[in-house]
C-alpha cells in the first residue's frame, strides 16, 4: 500500500492537521499495516449512520484505552464531499488517528476511480501489498464488529512488529519500495542457520579442518564440528 501513497500528502486528523510528506514518514506509517481506504461524503445519510460505528471499530482496535498495543491497522478517509466545508465537518466524526487527503487532492477522485467506487459508504481493505482483501468491508463491519480484523489480519499475513527491529525499519525506509514487505532479517537469518545445519549433517563434520588424510575426525585435537 506505501506504494499508493508515496508520492501524496496524507494529513493527520488532529487539531493541527499535521502532514506526512516525505517518503520515510509514509512508509513509517503504512508499512506492514491493513489500509481501510474510506469512500464517503457529509452528503450520504447513510455514511452519516455508518461513520460512528467504523470509529468506533477503529478505536477498539487501536486506542490504548481498549488495547495494550496498537491493531497494525491504518484508516484514511477518502472524502468525496462537495465542499470542503462539508469534509472538515465529516472529520470530526472520524477519530483523531485517522488520515485523510486534503480536499483540493486530485488524487481522491484517482482513488475513486482506481477501486471501482459505485456506492458510498465504501471502505476497501487493503493488504500490505497493496492488493484489495475485502472491495467493501462496511457489511462485514457492521455484522461481525473487531471480529472481523481477526480475519483480515490472518488472510493479510501480517508480520508481528514484535520480530521487527529498528535495523528492519531503516533499511525499509532506504530501500526500494518495489521489495517485498514481509523481507525481514530474521527470516533470512533462519534460513540461513538452516541451510548450515543441513550442510554439516550431510559432510558428518565440521569441515576439512576436522578431517585427517585417513578420513577420521580427530576429536582429541578439537578439530570434528564447532557446533
């Protein structure tokens, strides 16, 4: 999903309305997360409905009042409002985590276009690659409650940040966009170890260093394997 937004403006919904525009501080906060792309206007009566039960949702899942520690999930309000008047008044319904696009952002009715948005509410569920897991979640969100991102958690494949380390999110950050999400240090180190296990049992040592010229492993000398 970073790749979507790379090159946008995301704006926090905050008092201060503060912006996330360099490419680090996009991937910082959608990397390795569930997106909720949420298609709606002030207009709509039923988004008016809707838009308390999704914060609500949202909050459970990610506010330290209800949890001890963070959903990896990410909601970005795509407004398709008529004015922008008529956003800022919509926002104040949405919690404050939430991110939004500034209402003169071209890229709103892009994103419209891109998911195939026919009716409002929408909220298409994006995997971490930015593929769509759910095109509309608003049924699901309404019918199964937090229940349902125990689903989508699972069918995203979502990397525990437990096992991400700082090193993980510098070198993501640097590196192209295009890799992999779930390429992390410990996965490949595994792998790695792996391999080496493998390798010794097949040469039943540790090496030429622990053969002599007769074949025999000479363990006295502490030659044999290391391991």
């Amino acid at each position: 999903m970073v790749d979507l937004f790379v090159d946008q403006v995301l704006v926090k919904n905050n008092k201060d309305q503060d912006e996330l525009d360099t490419e680090r501080e996009i991937v910082m906060r959608l990397q390795n997360r569930i997106l909720m792309l949420f298609f709606a206007s002030a207009e709509c009566e039923t988004c008016r409905r809707f838009a308390p039960t999704l914060s609500d949702f949202f909050k459970q899942l990610t506010d330290e009042f209800y949890v001890d520690r963070s959903a990896q999930l990410v909601l970005l309000y795509i407004s398709l409002d008529q004015s922008e008047e008529q956003q800022e008044s919509f926002l104040k319904e949405l919690p404050k985590k939430c991110l939004f696009l500034a209402y003169e952002d071209p890229y709103r009715r892009e994103l419209e276009a891109m998911f195939n948005v026919e009716e409002l509410p929408t909220v298409v569920v994006l995997r971490p690659d930015c593929s769509v897991l759910v095109p509309n979640a608003v049924e699901e969100i309404l019918r199964l409650g937090t229940d349902c991102y125990r689903n989508w958690q699972e069918a995203a494949e979502l990397i525990d940040r437990n096992f991400m380390i700082n090193e993980d999110f510098e070198e993501k950050s640097r590196r192209s966009l295009s890799d992999p999400v779930r390429r992390l240090k410990y996965k490949v180190e595994d792998e790695k170890k792996k391999k080496k296990k493998k390798q010794r049992r097949g040469w039943g040592g540790g090496g030429d260093e622990g053969i002599k010229a007769d074949g025999r492993g000479d363990d006295k000398e502490g030659g044999g394997s290391p391991w």
